[in-house]
C-alpha cells in the first residue's frame, strides 16, 4: 500500500489549515510515501532555505526506521551513537525531533511519513497530525 498523490495533497491542505488556524509560523511540508520517495511537498511563503530540507529529513527519519520522530528524539537522548550511526548511514538526512510522523491506514499499515517544521517541533507535529486524520488516515507520531 502507499499514499495517493490526493491522499498527499489532502494532507498537505489540511496541516497548512492548522498552520494558521494557530497562529504558527510558516511551515514547509514533506508528504514520502511507503518508499521514502516524495509525493508533494509545499512551503508556504515566509520559511526559510533549509525548512523543506528539515521537513524531509523528519519524514525520512520516520519512514526509514519505521517509527515516529518523536521517538526518535527519545532515542537520540538516550542512545545518541546509534543515532548518529543511522544518520550517517542516511548521509546526514536524518533529523530525530518531532514532527515527522507515520501515516498509517485503519489496519495499521504503513503508508508512508509527513515531516513538517517551521514553528516549535512540537507546533509541528501538531499541524501533521491533523493534515493526516483530516485525510481519514492514522497518524503514528511515536510518542
């Protein structure tokens, strides 16, 4: 199974949604599918160089380990070698804070990842998360 290329842009539309209805500040979004290849991706107007970098690096993260960056970062504290390993082995596109977060169907499938960043990794998660439950998907943050 993987994202549909709508499934993408549905989540995209809908974190952008929460982006504002809060107030945060401007986001770049990252939508992988099951392969860890890109199906859409947005930056809003207003982030910086880096942000759709650090957006990929979330969701590349998740996908590549299959669990959320949340849990990512509480392995980073306490194992911070290994992540620095695995980093390495994904020439240092691996970025283990919140906001990348698994897109799983109602069976529990893997379908693929969001990264997002742009406001606190925490703001950030947030808005995937509900980009992908308003996409009727299930969002695996790792928490």
């Amino acid at each position: 199974m993987d994202l549909t290329l709508a499934q993408a842009k549905t989540i995209i539309e809908h974190t952008l949604a929460a982006q504002g209805a809060n107030g945060f500040k401007p986001m770049a979004v990252v939508v992988l599918g099951a392969a860890g290849t890109i199906k859409a991706s947005e930056s809003q107007d207003g982030t910086s160089l880096l942000r759709p970098k650090v957006a990929h690096g979330k969701a590349y993260g998740a996908i590549s380990l299959g669990i959320g960056s949340r849990a990512l970062f509480e392995r980073a504290k306490a194992e911070p070698f290994f992540i620095q390993a695995v980093n390495s082995l994904c020439d240092g596109a691996l970025v283990p804070v919140a906001g990348g977060v698994l897109v799983r169907n109602s069976d529990g499938e893997l379908l693929g990842s969001v990264g997002v960043t742009g406001d606190t990794s925490d703001n950030d998660e947030l808005c995937a998360v509900a980009g992908i439950e308003a996409a009727g998907l299930v969002a695996d943050t790792g928490a």
